[in-house]
C-alpha cells in the first residue's frame, strides 16, 4: 500500500503469505500533534503472512531475496525495494531482496556529532560490543564538490507519477461505461470485468474536484504490524506502514521505469561511467517532530544500515546497500551516492528507508538495538516519521491507525504538493481468509485479495455485490514445489524430472484454480521481457515417463512392497518424502494432488501443512525434503539470483549451476536491453532443464473493492507495489 511514490522495493515478496525476504539546519517547531494511541490486542499469528490462499505476491522483485519494492504514490515515501520474499515469489519477497541503501561515508558538520559520539571506523565484517557507527564500511575519501561538478552528468527523470497516469488515461479516452453502470455489473467474464477496471481505474481530476478528503479507507493485510521501525522491515504489514509513514527518493512505475518522485525531489543524475548518482531534495519536507528532512538523515541512516553490532539486526533493508561504496550529504539537500561498480541493476540500490538523524544519532550509541531502551520503546509507539501519514493508534494483533500529516502538503501553510485523499487509514490484520471475506461483505475491511474458490463462488451472491465489486489483472506471480536437491531423493535431475511429468496439471487448473490460472513455465513469467523466446511449452502428465526415469535413476520395487526403492551407502532407502504446504486450501489441495500422483507409481508424499514461520525457518536451514511456495516479480530479473544462484540466502533447495552463476553475473554488467533478454533467457532454460522447481501455475491479481472507491490499477506486481500505485485510489464525493 504505497502512499509514496518515493518508495520502491528491492525485494520479492513470498506469494503465500507475503513475508518479505522481498522500504540538520535548524527549524521552527510545528504545532505539537495528538499522540498515536497504542493498545495491547490479541496476537495475530503468521506476522509478514499475506492473505490469500495463495497469498499475494507482490514483488518483491523478483528475487528472493532482493526485492524490489512497491513504490508508490503520495508520493514521497520510501520503502524498500524490490523485495524479495519468502516462499512464495513475490517478494517476498515478495521475496526477496531488500531495500537498499547507501549511505556511505560521513560528512560535514552535521555527521560530526554521531561519529565523535559513536565513531566511525574502517570495514569490520565481524559484529562488535561496541558501537561504531558505519563500521562495516570500508575506508572512503569522497571527492569535493569542485571534483563532482567537474564530472560528465547525465539527466535522469523527475516525474510525478500520479499526473503521468492520468494523462495517459485521458490519450486513451471515455471509458466503455460509467462508474455508476460499473457498479452495476456482475464480474462474470473478460468483457465485464474490462469494463468494470477501465471505468473504476480512473483517476481524480488534478485540482482534486469531486474528491471526499475526509474519507477513511480500511485495508486488510493478514499479519501484524511488527514494528514501526522502517529499518526492522520483514513483512509486508511492515511495507505498507513504512509505504504511509516514510519519506524516498526513487520510485518505478508500472512498467519498471525508474524516476524521482517530483514531490520530494528536484533533481537526479547519474555520472556517465554509472558509478555515481546525484539526488538533490526539496527544502520543504519535514518529520514529524517539526524538524526538516535533509540530505544528513539519509547519510547517516545508511550508515546506521552498515553497522555491524551484537544487539543490531536488520532483516532486510542492508541488501542493496552493500553494493555502494558511500553516500555522502554534500550540504542539506545534496545526496551523493557511490556505488562500488557499474551494474544495470544499480538504481534499486538507492532506495533504503530514512529516519531521522537528529533523534538516532544519540538513542543508537546508547541503545544499539534501537529496541530497548526507553527511548526506543517510546519511538516504537510514537514514532517520528516524514511520510504523507503519520501512525495515529495502534492495537497489536489488531490493526494499526495512520492519519494524514498536514505538514507534509501543507508547511507552513503553503501547499506544495498534492494533498493526500484520505483523511485516516486503518489496516486491520486478518489472518484467516474466510473471516477477512465476511469483514469485507459487511463492510469492516475495504478491500482485499480474493482466493480462487472466493472469486469463484463466494463472491458472486447479492451479499457481495451490495458493498463490493472485484477486478482482475494480470500479475507475474509463480507458484512451485522446490525441491531440496541435497536430498537424498531429488539430488538426481532425473528425479525431479519424474515429479514434473507425474502432475496431473489439467486436475491443478481447472479443478483446484477453477480455471483462473495458467500452467507454469519456468520462473519468468511468458509476458515479461525475459521469457525466452522459444521457452518450454506447458507439461502434460506422462506417469509412464515418469516412472521410466525413475527407473533410470535406480529407484525401483526392489522388495515388492509397492514403494519404489534404493540403495544408498548401503542401505535400502524407500522413496518416502515430506511435502511441507501452508494451511491454506489451494495450498493443501496442490499437495495433496501431487501426493495422489505419486501414489500412482509407488512413491510415498507425506504432506504436511506447516504455519508460516516454522516454514520459513525450516526452509531457511534446508532442513526439508520438498515445500510449496511462490514468487512475485521484481522490476528486474537479476534479483532471482538470490533464489538460484550458488549459496544465495533464498536458494531455499540448494541448488547449484556455474553456467546460471555465470550467466547472472554477465546479466548484472550488461546494459543493453535486447542482450539482457536473451542471457535471462538462457539462465530461465537452464532452470527448466534442471528442474530446480516443479513449476505450477502463473497466477494474475484477484482482487475485491468496496464500492466507493476509485482509482485502482495494476501493473505486473499488482495494485500497489509501484508508483503511483496506493497514491491514485480516493473516494469521490458523490456515491451512486
């Protein structure tokens, strides 16, 4: 739910549940604000799942690990980017990647109070007792300011996102049917359904006639808020509180193109060799506490990121940040960023959550765990943020409340960008899907993910329709079973081989995904860029094939027992597996369906439905034979090396290729788009080949929307990771 377009993810985000994997001059006071109301609520369970029976992926960009983040719309908050997530693809962690920084070195006199109190030293890659701030920063002597402006710079775009999108909708004309005779439509097709989306997508007019500026808008998310800390950042309740509340500097839009988000920046440029970036502020953001927004807050915040300590941890957001070599505030508004090499996928690296200088350059030599001191505990309940939102109540287990900040539209009484449309915000963690399903009819929640057996036949009945209509797009979103190939039972490609042509697929679309889905085909999805293009054709279940290789691999009936054997280090081991799933129905069924397929040609499937953060670890310590999961779309697919690639934190199953490591590497250093395409789409091939993943159905976004809103639209990552993404949906004054 990105409220900012400065905020980007470099991470993936897990499709099941949406655990990220994968966001100094003086100043008069403002008028001091209500504080947030912070109450104890019931402990919700699965913390960063996401909702949906397949849980909405987001996507993280692409990789696991690395992300790309949701950039969106109010447009300057930050978050963190491309994301990479956890089990499922999309970004978690959608996968997934982690917001990246850049802090790098310090500077002026504004650094000199956090080093003279903290210190700075030379790169430690080992933790420390003592704090020193940026320690795991190598030695750096930037460049004055003479030497910078001396460089050959290259213009990059400021743009306002939300403005961009709405001219494009009015070059493509009136929509087929009004809003109002949209509403009046049954979702029962590919005709309706377009006609509901293209009339219900558009925007509100620039001068904001019509909009309802003190309308509420309830969101659903499926885990709890865990912190408001923007650098503890693990789940995607995480990202849409730091997507309301922060404040960034570089967004994408829907079509992956970068830019700086004309509400909070007036400038950005790149050197022409690519190995610096140059983003100069606005002088009229400010946090919360009344204090001004400068280039300072971002310097030492990514200093903060690269500090190694025992008590500090930081899940996600150092991922990316690590690529750059310093960032440097060369006065108030200037932020410099160097980066340690050249790469095509260095701009997510920019993007990293900022907090304020002035609080933590004190708290965090006192407190290194920026959680347990007093302070901290207060900045957890009161936090200081820069954001277009700023929390107003909080109810653990429950829901947190964020109202609109009127200093960030409006200092010192002068608007300088456009007002946020709602007024307050809640979003209401629900983990369960059926119960998030009721809220929705009743009117408690505004919006949510819908499952395939919900957009089927749960969401068709008057009860639905009278407060809520439902849209689909389409989403690079996979689902898959990876398998751990250090197991002794898929170690062989010829295995994992059998296991794709013992799936009855034909029962997976049309009986389990009621026919909304689409057969997988390998990581990237058939629409992106990077599809091979003469990609693998769709499987077909071949049971006979299937036990061929079997055979082949020396699994068979030594002892006529009905199950498939053989013998390793001279023991009799009976092909006998554990499929771990999460407990959602499209989830179980998947896995009881392969389990039934197995069955047929004398292998044994013990699925076992797992809660989400037992998963999570065990998949994290390999300590597994076989799990379900999925991944979101990043903005660039070089993040699935962090799912692929040798020793990478999300390669969940271990798998292992030189040609694919090398061809990673190649990917990442070139630049021309046509040549990227194709290494993508041999490392895609070689993935197919090896069977790293039982790959089993795209999925597209399916989602439902009260009907007073408007204003939503998809891109490949879905309604709101990306820019303007959250920032375009509003309430208009007159409902039918």
């Amino acid at each position: 739910m990105r409220v900012s377009q400065g905020s980007v993810e470099r991470r993936l985000r897990c499709a099941w549940c949406g655990w990220l994997l994968v966001v100094a001059g003086c100043a008069s006071e403002s008028p001091p604000t209500a504080e947030p109301r912070v109450e104890s609520g019931a402990a919700s369970s699965a913390e960063g799942s996401v909702s949906s029976a397949e849980g909405s992926a987001s996507s993280a960009e692409g990789s696991a690990s690395s992300a790309e983040g949701s950039a969106s719309s109010a447009e300057g908050s930050a978050s963190s980017a491309e994301g990479s997530a956890s089990s499922a693809e999309g970004s978690v962690s959608s996968a997934e990647g982690s917001a990246s920084s850049a802090e790098g070195s310090a500077s002026s006199a504004e650094g000199a109070t956090a080093e003279s109190a903290a210190g700075v030293g030379g790169a430690d890659s080992g933790t420390s007792s003592a704090f020193v701030l940026g320690n795991a920063l190598e030695p750096f002597d930037p460049p004055s300011r003479e030497a910078l402006e001396a460089l050959e710079w290259v213009d990059n775009p400021v743009r306002d996102a939300l403005a961009d999108l709405r001219g494009k909708q009015a070059e493509s004309g009136p929509p087929a049917v009004t809003a109002s005779a949209a509403l009046t439509l049954r979702n029962d097709g590919p005709e309706s359904n377009a006609k509901i989306l293209d009339a219900l997508s558009r925007t509100a007019p620039a001068d904001g006639t019509g909009v309802d500026y003190e309308a509420t808008f309830v969101r659903h998310v499926a885990g709890d808020l865990k912190s408001t800390n923007p650098l503890f950042i693990s789940s995607v309740t995480e990202f849409e509180y730091e997507g309301l509340t922060g404040v960034g500097f570089l967004s994408f839009d829907r079509d992956f193109n970068y830019f700086a988000p004309s509400q909070t920046v007036t400038s950005w440029q790149t050197t022409s060799d690519g190995m610096i970036d140059k983003i100069v502020i606005r002088p009229d953001l400010t946090w919360s506490d009344g204090r001004p927004v400068t280039a300072h807050d971002v310097e030492f915040t990514f200093k903060l990121i690269m500090t190694n300590h025992d008590e500090l941890v930081i899940p996600a957001v150092r991922q990316g940040a690590d690529q750059l070599k310093a960032v440097k505030a060369y006065d108030d508004r200037t932020i410099v960023y160097f980066h340690k090499e050249a790469l095509a996928t260095s701009r997510p690296n920019l993007i990293f959550p900022v907090v304020p200088k002035h609080v933590y350059e004190t708290t965090a030599p006192e407190d290194p765990s920026l959680k347990k001191s007093p302070r901290h505990r207060e900045l957890e309940d009161r936090p200081v943020v820069a954001g277009a939102y700023e929390l107003s109540r909080r109810v653990r287990g429950q829901e947190f409340v964020v109202r609109r900040r009127e200093a960030y539209f409006l200092p010192a009484g002068e608007q300088v960008r456009p007002k946020p449309y709602f007024a307050e915000i809640r979003v209401k963690a629900i983990e369960d899907m059926n119960t998030a399903l009721l809220a929705l009819k009743t009117g408690d929640i505004e919006e949510m993910t819908l499952r395939p057996e919900q957009w089927e036949s749960q969401t068709s009945g008057d009860d639905f329709y009278d407060k809520n209509t439902k849209v689909t797009a389409l989403e690079w979103t996979t689902f898959h079973f990876v398998w751990n190939v250090r197991s002794n039972y898929f170690e062989d490609r010829r295995v994992r081989w059998a296991m794709a042509y013992a799936m009855d697929y034909r029962e997976l679309l049309e009986t389990i995904c009621r026919g909304l889905y689409k057969q997988g085909r390998g990581n990237f999805h058939p629409e992106s860029w990077m599809f091979p293009r003469n990609g693998p054709e769709p499987l077909v279940q071949d049971l006979d094939k299937a036990e061929d290789l079997l055979d082949e691999a020396g699994w068979d009936d030594s002892d006529g027992d009905g199950v498939r054997d053989k013998e390793i280090d001279g023991k009799l081991v009976p092909f006998e597996f554990s499929l771990m799933t999460y407990q959602t129905d499209t989830g179980l069924q998947t896995a009881t369906l392969l389990k039934e397929c197995l069955d047929r040609i004398g292998i044994v499937c013990n699925v076992k439905p797992t809660e989400f953060t037992v998963m999570t670890q065990k998949l994290m310590d390999h300590e597994f034979d076989a799990s379900m999961g999925g991944w979101g779309t990043s903005t660039d697919p070089y993040s699935n090396e962090n799912i692929f690639g040798t020793g990478q934190n999300r390669n969940y199953g271990q798998y292992s290729n030189p040609e694919v490591d090398r061809l990673f590497y190649q990917g990442q250093r070139e630049f021309d788009r046509a040549k990227r395409a194709e290494i993508y789409g041999k490392i895609h091939s070689l993935l197919w080949d090896d069977q790293a993943y039982l790959w089993l159905f795209y999925r597209n976004s399916f989602y439902a929307f009260n009907k007073k809103l408007r204003g939503y639209n998809f891109s490949p990552r879905g309604p709101y990771d990306y820019s303007p993404g959250f920032g375009s949906i509003y309430v208009p004054e007159a409902l039918p």
